[in-house]
C-alpha cells in the first residue's frame, strides 16, 4: 500500500497475517487504509501549519537533575540546568489551564510552580484551597514568598518535592493542573519521546486524585489536536474529555521547547479509578 502526498510518500507492508487478524479481508483492508490515510493527513497538516512556526533550537541535555540545580530567571525565561522550562510567552496557554480547573471555592492543586504564571490566574478565579506542589527547592521558596507577599492569598499551602513523593498525601481535589518539566533525560525519553503525550506518565494519579466531578487539565504540543494515541491512553483513565487549542502564542525563534503558535489544551473528567 503506498500513498503519496505533495511532498512525500509513504507506504505499509504488513509481514504477517496474523495483523488484525481475524478480521476478513476487505474490513482488514479497510482498517489499513484508514491508518495509512491518517498518517498522510496528520503529516500533510504539520506542512500546512509549517510556515507560521518559528524555527526553534536544540535543547541542551540536562546534566544535573532539575530539582538539584539552582534556577535563574532572566529576560522572561526560568533557566534550570541548562534548560527553558518555562517562558512568559505561555501566559494565554497558562489563563486557559487556570480556567479549565478553577472555580470559586473550589479545590485545586497545581503541579509545578515555575514562574507562577498559572498560579496567579488561579487565585484570581477565587479557589478555597490552592495547593502548589513544586521540586525545585529554589522554585518552591520563590512560591512561598509569592503566596506570603499576597500573590497566594488565603487557602494557598506549598508543598516542596516531587509529586512522585507528595501527591499521596495530599487527598482529593475539584482541579488538578499538571505542567511540570522532565526532570532528567531519563524522562525526557519515558514521557517526551515515547508517550503520546508528556502529562500521559499523571494520567492515573490525577484520576486518583480528582474528586467524582473534578476536572483535570495539562497542555500538549500536538499544534492543532490531539492524535488518536494520546485518546486512548486518556480514556483509560477518564470518561470523557475536551480539547481547545489555544493558538497566537509566539515562542521566540531560538526556543529550545516549542516552535509553533498554538498548542492543545486537554480538559478531562470523569476519573476511572
Ligand atoms: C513549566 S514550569 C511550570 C510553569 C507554571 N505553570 C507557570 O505558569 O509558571 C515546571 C515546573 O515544574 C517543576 N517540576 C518538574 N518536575 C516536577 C515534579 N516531578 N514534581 C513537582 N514539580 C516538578 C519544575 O521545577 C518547574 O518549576
């Protein structure tokens, strides 16, 4: 089976028979030329999305693990260990993460502090309880100053570690957002190279996490939707999901994370436990 594209063509050679099987022929037949066909889109859509990205940079790899190395902020950019984990062009992305879970006295934790930006948008939206759980030791402190200088307001407690370690203790909550950064290559291989998507590896723990009604939210760079993987492994922890892109982000040109104007925000429900 081959397809060709205006740039490229792909083809599909299954080696046994034992692929779908027992599926009769022509429905096998079928199953494969959607697959195909899907692939040809997705790729023909990245094309077309192609010329309104910025060109972007290598990352460098991270040599000392991001919640042992001391972060600096400069021009916008909170530096750790070498890497941009987190840049003040994501504001629109961070408000709608912050509007998804967050509603007045309601109940939300957050995972991953960085610059506060998401932090900030959801004390604005006048939760009762805002839990912060951040492993950086340097971030975490700057989250406390923030929440004691006022930015936090009543109700906000952080929590310093790894949400590996913490999150156990810490219950249920209405709103769960998830941004956090790989903390060493071992993860950036796990959960940025190989899952669908990078929040996938905190799928079941925001399950078991979420009160019955709660909703859960996280970005993921997929530009302008989310790929049939990334649903499955979603409806193996949630009923039921939405998807809204959040688009006019302008990373700038050298960035080493992200290279195009939208991203994908996921709100999920409906926790399978
Ligand atoms: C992208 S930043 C968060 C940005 C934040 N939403 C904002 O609006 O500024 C990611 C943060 O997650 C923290 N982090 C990374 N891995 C973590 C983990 N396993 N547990 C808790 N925090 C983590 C990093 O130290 C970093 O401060």
């Amino acid at each position: 089976m081959l397809r060709r594209a205006a740039k490229f063509e792909v083809s599909l050679t299954p080696t046994s028979d034992s692929l779908l099987a027992p599926v009769a022929e022509e429905p096998r037949q079928w199953l494969l030329d959607r697959a195909l066909d899907e692939f040809v889109a997705d790729l023909s859509a990245l094309d077309e999305a192609a010329p309104h990205m910025v060109p972007g940079a290598s990352r460098p790899k991270i040599e000392v693990a991001v919640d042992e190395a001391t972060p600096a902020v400069t021009d916008g950019t909170l530096l750790v260990s070498g890497q941009e984990v987190m840049q003040t062009w994501e504001r629109p992305l961070m408000r709608a993460l912050a509007r998804a879970v967050t509603r007045p006295g309601s109940s939300v934790c957050e995972v991953g502090f960085g610059l506060g930006i998401s932090a900030g948008f959801v004390r604005e939206l006048g939760p009762a309880r805002h839990t912060i759980i951040e492993a950086n030791p340097d971030v975490a402190a700057a989250a406390r100053a923030w929440a004691a200088a006022g930015g936090g307001g009543p109700g906000v407690e952080i929590v310093p570690g790894r949400w590996q370690d913490v999150l156990p203790g810490l219950g249920r909550f209405d709103g769960i957002l998830f941004d956090t950064y790989p903390l060493d290559e071992r993860e950036v291989d796990d959960y940025v190279v190989r899952d669908a998507t990078f929040a996938e590896h905190f799928f079941g723990h925001a399950a078991e996490h979420l009160t019955d009604d709660g909703s859960f939210t996280y970005y993921s760079n997929e530009i302008d939707s989310v790929s049939r993987r990334h649903q499955r492994a979603l409806l193996r922890h949630f009923e039921t999901f939405s998807v809204r892109v959040v688009d006019g982000l302008r990373p700038p040109a050298d960035c080493s994370y992200w290279w195009a104007p939208s991203m994908a925000v996921i709100v999920a429900a409906g926790p399978r436990r």
